[in-house]
C-alpha cells in the first residue's frame, strides 16, 4: 500500500513557547512522523471573550480562566511561523497548521503551505470551507460531531469553490480529549469512505496508540495523533497526548503494519518458500517396491520431504507401473 502521511499534531503544545514549539518538531523528527502540525488562530477571531471551555479543558488548565484567555496565550505571530517553518525545512519534517479563522488562513496560503487542515469545530462554517476550497490545496478534514450528511455538505461546498474531489482526504474523528474507547466507531471510517469515495483517514484522541494502528489497518491514508514533551505539562491537551517514546512506537507500528498489510494476493511469499520442502509432504514408497509392480494403496504413503510428487496426484499415482525398483520410503 502507499505509505500512510503521519501527522504529529503538536496543536498548542508549546504553551506559547517558540522554544518548546521546536523541541516539538525534534521529536516529531526524530519518531519518523511526516508532518507537524500547529494551530494558526487570532483569539480575538476564534472565541468571544465569555466563551466558556469545554469540560476537558477545565480540569487541565485554571478553571477560573476563560477560554478566550487561554487560547490567548498559545497564539503564534507571523514571525513564529516563518521561524518554525525554516525550523521544519532544517529537521526533514513538513510543517502544518490548522487556520481557524480567516486571516489565518491567509497568513498559512501566504507561507506556501500546500496542505490545508480542517479541523472538526468548522466542518459547519461555510465562509471558512468555501474560502479553503477556492484555494485549490490540498485538503484534510476532521469530521468529529459531524454526522454524514454535514460530512457531505462540506465535501460539496469544498469541490464547488474549486477544490477537485482526489485533493481531499476525510478524517474520522471524535473530539473528546481523551475519547472512551466505546465512542471510537472505527468503522464509520469506512463508510465514509465507501460513502464519498474519497481517501480516508483518522484523527485519534484515545489514550495510547492502539486505535491510530488499527485504523491503518482498516485503510486509513493519513493519521494525527497529539503528542507532547510531557503529560504533566500545564495545558489543554497534554494529558490527551503522546510523549516522544509512544509516539515513535506508534510510527514504527504503523510502518510495520504498512508491510504487513500486502498486495492481498494469496501466494506464498519468499521467506516461507524454503518451507515447502520441509512442512509439506511426499507421496513414498511404503515397503519395496520392484520395477513393474502396480501402485497401490498398501505400497504408498504419505511423509515429508515435500520435494516429491504431490500428494494431491495421489489418485493419479494409484494403479500405474513402477518403473523401477523402490526402497521404504523413497520418494515415488
């Protein structure tokens, strides 16, 4: 299969830090992911100033504190991106991130950013998608809280303001941080494939790395998974995140499993060639055989090597002339 485009989302992670937002990207590096990934917003244009937090997000960061306030802190300036993004170039790993209103999505379309990610919460806002589609990228979109027909809608508005149909791949998602296990639903991955024909993917905030693996498994293109430095750092979305050494052993794991998952035509493969002779068997001479005597079924029988004529000419074999003489258990 192609190779599956493995997205570290580093989200908002760095806590605001362009320090840690490289330290980010080192690791992202170093576990094999193809991309990291950002978040590009204004706070000013994403949330009003009472907007409350979600559940999650009041047991991970100050409960007194507003989401406006929070999500303040964790902006990145034009400045930071172009610094990252040279980072990025330097390391070997592409750089993503997800706009959120629209002056970001120029500031990303500006820096030359190829592949636009859109995230979950705007899957419903069609200003934003018609602004994405008319820029003709590449697009991957998170569909958690969406049912299928807001999916459809979306893909429609995306495909008619310009965006072709094979540029988008769509994410399965759920955006509860952590999601139980029970709300996970792989296999509407698989309907939306089946639905829309489009690639597919999976944007994945269980705990761990067993889902993203099995969604490869079950077809998946493109995988996100949030990682951090560290779980107990103060911030949204640490807890919900891998650290470095899950998050290599989740690449490695989807790299594996990218082998394993084949061509899908049954044959057997060349490690286990050698095999044949040795696990399947012979038809063989069970007592002397003299030359002109019939084969029959007390002077044959079946044993290993499997070098010899196959036991599926057994009924061939019976009745005909040796046409020498056999010792026990020659090959016939």
């Amino acid at each position: 299969m192609d190779k599956v485009f493995i997205i570290a989302e580093a989200g908002v992670n760095h806590n605001g830090s362009i320090a840690l937002a490289k330290k980010l990207i080192d690791v992202a590096s170093e576990a094999g992911a193809d991309a990291v990934k950002f978040q590009t917003f204004k706070a000013e244009k994403l949330v009003s100033k009472n907007a409350p937090k979600a559940a999650y997000q009041k047991k991970t960061t100050d409960p007194a504190e507003s989401q406006f306030e929070m999500i303040k802190k964790l902006e990145l300036d034009v400045n930071a991106h172009k610094e990252l993004m040279t980072y990025c170039k330097q390391k070997g790993i592409m750089f993503l991130s997800t706009p959120f209103d629209h002056d970001s999505i120029e500031l990303l379309n500006n820096l030359g950013l190829e592949i636009f990610k859109i995230p979950s919460g705007e899957i419903t806002n069609l200003p934003y998608l018609r602004h994405i589609g008319s820029l003709k990228k590449r697009v991957i979109m998170s569909t958690g809280m969406a049912d299928i027909g807001e999916i459809e809608d979306a893909l429609d508005v995306l495909i008619t303001a310009g965006t072709p149909k094979e540029n988008i791949t769509i994410l399965h998602a759920n955006t509860m941080y952590p999601t139980p296990m029970e709300d996970v639903n792989l296999r509407a991955m698989q309907i939306i494939a089946c639905t829309f024909g489009c690639d597919v993917g999976y944007s994945d905030h269980t705990l761990g790395i067993e889902v993203p693996i099995a969604a490869v498994a079950m077809g998946a293109k493109v995988i996100e998974k949030h990682f951090t430095l560290d779980k107990t750092m103060e911030g949204p979305d640490h807890k919900a995140s891998l650290e470095p050494d899950e998050l290599k052993a989740m690449v490695q794991a989807i790299r594996n499993i990218e082998k394993a998952l084949g061509s899908g035509i049954k044959k057997p493969s060349p490690s286990e060639r050698p095999n044949i002779e040795v696990a399947r068997k012979s038809i063989v001479a069970a007592r002397p055989i003299k030359k002109g005597e019939l084969f029959t079924e007390e002077n044959l029988t079946i044993k290993r090597p499997g070098n010899g004529i196959s036991p599926m000419r057994w009924d061939e074999i019976i009745g005909t002339e040796a046409q020498k003489d056999y010792k026990v258990d020659e090959l016939i």
